[in-house]
C-alpha cells in the first residue's frame, strides 16, 4: 500500500486509488495509489515514457482508468467527465498550451470565467455582467503579471506568456486543486525563474499536482514527490528521501545528483 495511506485521510484532497491502465501489452499504470493533500505540492517525477503523462490524463478524466477509483474530497469522481471534473474543481494545464491564439488575453480568461459557470461563451450580453467579469479577469492577469498584455492577441505571446495566460485561466476556474502538466516546458532560464515564483503561490490558493522534468524546480517547489518508474511508483517522500532513494537514484542513472540547491526537507 502506498505511503501516502499511512497518513490522515482528511487531509488529502485528492486521492488516487490501484489506478491501472493497459495500451494493448504494455502497463501504462500499475496499482498506483497517491494522494494530494491540502496546502502542497505534490511532484511527479520519472524518466521518459515512464507514465506520468498518461496518469494525469486519468486524474482530469482525458482519458478512462481501466480500474481503481479517483477521489476528490472524499468523492468519486471515476465516473465524471474531464468537464465535470473541471466544474467540480479540477484545474488542468497541458504540455502543450490550450489558449485559443486568435483571441485575446482577456478574451481567454474570460472564457475560462464562462466555463467555471457553466454559462454559453458569448462576449457580448448585459453590461452590467460583462463589467464584472472583466474586473474579475483583470484581478487574475495582474495575479499573473499580464495585465499589461490584456489586449494583446494571445499568438503574439511569448511562449513564457502564454503558459503563465494558461495558468491565469486555470487560476480564474477558482479550483480545488491545480494538475499541471510540465508548465515549464521551453521556457527559458528568466522565464523559468519566474514561472517558479508563480507556482509556489498556486499552494496558497488550492494543492498543486505537478508533472515536470525540471528538477531545480520540482526540488525548489515540492513538500512531497513521488516517483513513476514504468506505470508504477516506487518512491514517494520528501525531496531529501528522494534524493538518497537507492531506487530513485538508479532509476535515473545518476541524474539526481547531491546538489543541495533547493533542497527542502
């Protein structure tokens, strides 16, 4: 039984129970069990290929587990689609952005306000109600640092920008919890900087499951990682147990060094 079993349920948010998943002969996820718990960041780490992708997928309801069960305070949710996973708090961001490019920053963010109703996406209705979901949409491209970008077509972002737009939209879905998908990914060393800043004010809002392969990151940002080896996790601890993990360190043939830069206990 996982780790993550041996604590108080109360304090998980959500929790994954003997997910399995299976492409034809190959495992994709065996029996794994994780829980996220309120106020941290929970990383999820592996070599390429090793089914954290694929995990996510299940977690959002992307993509269908063959069996175990998903729950989000206390619910389960296994049944639901990835949409009313979203609506029941759920907040996702993809390796590859999702921002409509011919809209405009606001005008995303916007979108993603509509969706958090449930409402048809329409910019144009009463003025009184579009007032108050651009003051809103502001308040959340000025948590991100965007605000001077509200205008700006969303194609004309950096690449920077735009996955700290995608994080502002899932910010503006007001969730329960945040999965993010290598929200790091091609960003350069600034960027990547600032992109860290951000995410470790996620936590203060809702608990952040976070897949990513930059280790400066996940060692700077996470309270607790675990570690997907080939569909099955085979560690889950702090950064410092992970780090002297025998397993780990052999899963990753020397990639987990001993700098101590970042390390939290």
């Amino acid at each position: 039984m996982s780790e993550a079993f041996n604590n108080k349920r109360g304090d998980a948010l959500i929790e994954v129970r003997h997910l399995y998943k299976q492409f034809g002969a190959v495992k994709a996820c065996e029996d794994v069990s994780l829980e996220l718990r309120r106020g941290e960041v929970h990383a999820l780490i592996g070599p390429n290929g090793a089914g954290k992708s694929t995990l996510i997928r299940q977690i959002s309801g992307q993509l269908r587990h063959d069996s175990g069960q998903i729950l989000l305070a206390g619910q389960d949710v296994s049944h639901l689609s990835m949409t009313e996973r979203a609506r029941a708090g759920l907040a996702q961001s993809f390796q590859v952005s999702m921002v409509i490019p011919e809209f405009s920053v606001l005008q995303n963010v916007m979108l993603a306000l509509q969706g958090k109703s449930g409402s048809t996406f329409r910019f144009f209705g009463r003025v009184s109600r579009q007032s108050a979901m651009i003051d809103k949409a502001r308040d959340f491209l000025a948590q991100v640092d965007l605000l001077d970008r509200l205008s700006s077509i969303a194609a004309q972002l950096s690449h920077g920008e735009r996955r700290k737009l995608e994080l502002c939209m899932a910010l503006a879905m007001e969730p329960r919890a945040f999965i993010l998908d290598e929200p790091m990914a091609g960003v350069g060393a600034s960027e990547s900087r600032a992109m860290t800043r951000l995410l470790a004010s996620l936590k203060l809002k809702a608990p952040v499951l976070l897949v990513e392969h930059d280790m400066d990151a996940v060692f700077a940002l996470a309270d607790r990682v675990s570690v997907l080896v080939y569909g099955r996790i085979i560690a889950t601890g702090t950064v410092a147990q992970i780090r002297l993990n025998p397993a780990v360190r052999e899963a990753y043939m020397g990639d987990i060094d001993d700098d101590e830069d970042g390390l939290r206990e």
